[in-house]
C-alpha cells in the first residue's frame, strides 16, 4: 500500500451539499480503513458563519450520512475522527484577502505537523475558480517550497471548447497543470478502472478489439430519476453538458484508445487524448441531424405515482429547450475503428438506473450453421458499470437434439461475488488518489478541451439549426420512440433491466 503523506485538505464552499453527502463520507471511509495519513486535517472554508464544533456536527457527528457508516464504529473513533475538522469563514465573498485564511493555515499546519502539504479542493460554481486559485495566489499559499500545494475542481468544466480553454487557461496562471485535479467521479468507478484490465491484460479480448471482429458499440447511461433540485442547474446545462461531455466521453476514451506504453499516469492520459482527438467532429447540419436525437421527458404516472413533467420541475424554464435525453451516433477516424458505428445515449427518467457498455461483435465471417437460428445472435460483452457490477458474454451454444441450432447463453462475473474485496467508493479512491499525488483518474487540460471539441457543434446544432426537432417521451419509457431510427438498419439499442441477465439466454431447466 502506498504511503500517504502528512497533509491538510482545505475545502472551499465547505458548508455546500457535496461536502457532506460526498467529501467526508469518502474520509470517513478512508478513516476507517485506516488510510488517512498520521497528521492530516480537513479545514472548511466558504461564507457560513460557523465554529469548528458546529462545522464538526454538521458535517460529521450529526450528518445523516455517516450514520451507517459508523454503526460499527466506538465513539471514541468517530471523535477522533471530528477532531480532525476545522472551519474558517471566509466572509463576504470568495475572491477577497486570505491573509486570516493563511493565517489559520500556517497555525493549524504548526500545531499539526501536516509538514506543509496542502490540497485546495474546489467545491463551488466553477465561476469561482479563477478568483480562488488568483487570491491563493496573491496570499502565497500556492508556492511549493515548502511542501506540495494541489488543487481539486468539481465538474462542469466550462460550459463549451472557449470556456474550457478560459477556465483551464484561467487556472494555469496560478497553479501547473500537473496541480490541478479534475474529478470525474466515474473514473472512480472500480468498473470504469476495470475496462483497461479487459482490454489490456486478456489475451482473448485485445486481438478481437477492433473494426474486424466488432461490429458497433453501444454504451447507455440511464437514470430513473428527473432532475430532483437541481432544476436551476440542469436547466442550463442538460444531457450533453451534463453526463455526456465527460462521463460518458470519458468511458468511450477507454474503450477506444490504444494500449498505452505502461500504466504510468501521462502514458494513459496521452492516449485517452489521441483517442478523443480522433472522434469524428460532425459539422454538417445533415450529418447532425441524422446522427443525434434529443429529447424532454413528460408528465405521466409510474407506478401509480403521477410523475411531473420535465418543464413543470423547479427551477426549469416552462418553455425549456433543455434536453434531458441525448442519443448520439458517431465513427471513430483511425485504423481500428474505420466504419464502425458508435451509439450513446443518456438520460433522465428511464425505466430503471443502469450504465453500461456493450460490445457487439460482427456474425463469423464464414457461416457453417445454415438455418441455425444464428441471426441475431453474435456475441455480445457487456460491460456491467452499474448497478449489479459485472462482465457478461454471450456465446453460442448447441441446442441438445439433431442438426445444428444455435441458441444463446451467457457466461457471467459478479464484482459482488469477490465477498473479501472492499470496493471503494468513487469519490474515497478519486481523494486518495490525488493525496498520493496520483493523477491518473483525473482529466487533463488537453483531454477535457478534446472532449468539448467532439460536443461543441451538436449543441450549437441543436440551438441554433433549423427545423431540430425535441422529442417528448413519457417518463419511465426508454426514451422517444424513434430513438432507435438512429440504429436502423442493425436492430435497436439493447434496453437493459436492473440485473446483468435480465434474459438468462439459452437454458434449459427440465
Ligand atoms: C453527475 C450529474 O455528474 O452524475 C448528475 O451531474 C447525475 O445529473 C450523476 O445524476 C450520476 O452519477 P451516478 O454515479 O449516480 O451515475
């Protein structure tokens, strides 16, 4: 195990939400598992005006979501654990002087021996992480002379290819690229880590992995809830800003890229960016047209419960255009992929939450089987992200009886059936990651602006060309229903159901 050096974790906009639903259960966790460092601190800082105890209830000894955590935990433990927090306000505003903040800085790094090592972890609206990094800046708390300094920032980062340079842009004055931490909690996903193992260290996948052997690739995120209470947010943002730009670009950067050189950080990054840069960009308004499909979802009832529409939640504008489905097809211009279709989508409430990919892989090229019953049946690997986490293939097999038929069953692996592992949550491996100066699962400048570069045009399309339609879909369905022309031609997406095989393939029970 590595060893995580001496540090103090300072979380500006402490007193926000992801603070206490994400941050600090992913240190309890860590707490638990005894992989903090010796000497470490949390001092929160934003513009509440609280005491290190209140901050210390509200966040640890009275927060809803450390209760089962701590269930096996002796009160001795849990304060220990709260004693490791402070708080600082931060008054008026975010960008003003930090001196009391360096202040406190320097005494709590005294007092606790945390050896000069900070992390600066930016949990508020991502226009307020220029004036942070600057005011860090003119209070010197940036310089790394005496100890290390990084800086975590929360998505969105920016809201298209010119915001993403000025952020990035913006960010690099204060701070070197190789301190800045961009989170995307799904490269914290064990399952997400788990598609560079698939690919690179089995001999029976990496030779099959290109335009030969798969025929099209099918990855779908879907959630079964709206946009709960972050209407004002979603509302600006949507579908293609909100999930597809980075966490689904970045599972497809995975999929696709080239097998890097050895599992050294800027090695992986480097091709995860070749991988981005070589996504066909569409232009044309034609070619937008035929290869995206956006959709609202509308009032109905599921289960018996009226559920509201998209344009009647909190927060959204009664004539949205906001999408809350997006279905992109698009190709990949190098030499593995040539002709070789990509179809994404993700969405708001869907039947069920589910993400996953899945590989189809072409009919054998020479068909012994006449009338098998073979048509529809290539094998399929299907990358289980969540929930249910697992591999499933389906194969082929012999129908018991004369001739040759051919049905279809399933060879399966469960993460949940590795009982000893302790899987970690995204954000615990993601924060122990960048304590240990791992930068691995973070996203770098260039592969972030790769990304907006592939997404900028289907949103000016959609704002901005003519006749671009907006489909409605009832809530609780898989979307519009002519979300599966996208696919004409080869069948329709693969719907999946809450468990891996939720169609058991071919078996035979008596
Ligand atoms: C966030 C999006 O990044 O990811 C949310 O802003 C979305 O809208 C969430 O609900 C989904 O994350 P997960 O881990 O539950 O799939």
């Amino acid at each position: 195990m590595k060893k995580t050096e001496n540090q103090m974790l300072v979380i500006f906009g402490a007193s926000g939400d992801l603070t206490a639903r994400k941050l600090v259960p992913a240190l309890a966790n860590l707490f638990i598992a005894k992989q903090l460092p010796e000497n470490f601190v949390v001092l929160g800082a934003s513009r509440s005006n609280m005491t290190d105890d209140e901050f210390r209830e509200k966040v640890v000894l009275k927060s809803s979501y450390l209760k089962e955590k701590f269930k096996e935990t002796s009160k001795e433990d849990i304060n220990d654990f709260a004693s490791k927090f402070f708080y600082e306000d931060l008054g008026e505003t975010y960008d003003g002087d930090y001196s009391e903040l360096k202040k406190r800085i320097h005494e709590l790094n005294n007092e606790k021996n945390t050896d000069g090592n900070i992390m600066y972890y930016l949990s508020t609206p991502p226009t307020l992480y220029e004036p942070i990094a600057k005011s860090l800046s003119d209070a010197g708390l940036n310089t790394q002379n005496n100890g290390w300094k990084r800086i975590i920032v929360e998505k969105p980062f920016g809201y298209s290819l010119d915001t993403a340079k000025e952020l990035n842009n913006g960010l690099q004055q204060y701070f070197k690229e190789q301190q800045i931490y961009r989170i995307d909690h799904y490269l914290g996903k064990e399952t997400v880590q788990n598609l560079l193992v698939t690919r690179f260290a089995n001999s029976i996948f990496e030779p099959l992995w290109n335009r030969n052997y798969i025929h099209h690739v099918e990855i779908t995120n879907a959630e079964s809830v709206g946009v709960e209470k972050r209407g004002g947010y979603y509302d600006k943002s949507g579908a293609l800003r909100d999930m597809f730009q980075n966490h689904l670009l970045q599972i497809v950067s995975l999929i696709v890229m080239e097998p890097p050189i050895g599992d050294d950080p800027e090695e992986i990054r480097n091709e995860k960016v070749k991988a981005l840069k070589s996504l066909r960009i569409m232009k044309d308004d034609q070619v937008l047209h035929d290869n995206t499909i956006r959709g609202q979802y509308m009032a109905s009832t599921i289960d018996g419960e009226q559920v509201k529409g998209y344009r009647d939640e909190d927060g959204v504008d009664a004539d949205s255009t906001t999408e809350t489905y997006a279905a992109i097809k698009f190709f990949v211009d190098n030499w593995r992929w040539k002709d070789i279709p990509f179809y994404v989508r993700t969405a708001k409430r869907m039947p069920t939450k589910v993400t996953e990919v899945v590989i189809h892989f072409k009919t054998p090229h020479h068909q012994i089987f006449k009338d098998s019953g073979l048509n529809n049946k290539d094998n399929k690997l299907i990358i289980r992200i969540q929930p249910d986490e697992g591999i499933l293939m389906k194969f082929g097999v012999k129908v018991p009886g004369q001739g040759f038929k051919v049905e279809r069953a399933n060879l399966d692996f469960y993460y949940s059936s590795l009982s000893e592992t302790h899987v970690m949550e995204a954000y615990e491996r993601l924060l122990l990651d960048a304590m240990q100066g791992d930068a691995t699962l973070y996203a770098r400048a260039d592969e972030v602006e790769a990304a907006w570069e592939f997404v900028d045009p289907i949103l000016n399309y959609w704002k901005n060309g003519e006749n671009v339609r907006m489909y409605g879909y009832a809530a609780g369905v898989w979307g519009p229903e002519n979300a599966d022309e996208l696919i004409e031609g080869i069948g329709q997406w693969r719907n999946p159901g809450p468990n891996l095989t939720d169609d058991p393939g071919y078996c035979v029970i008596c």
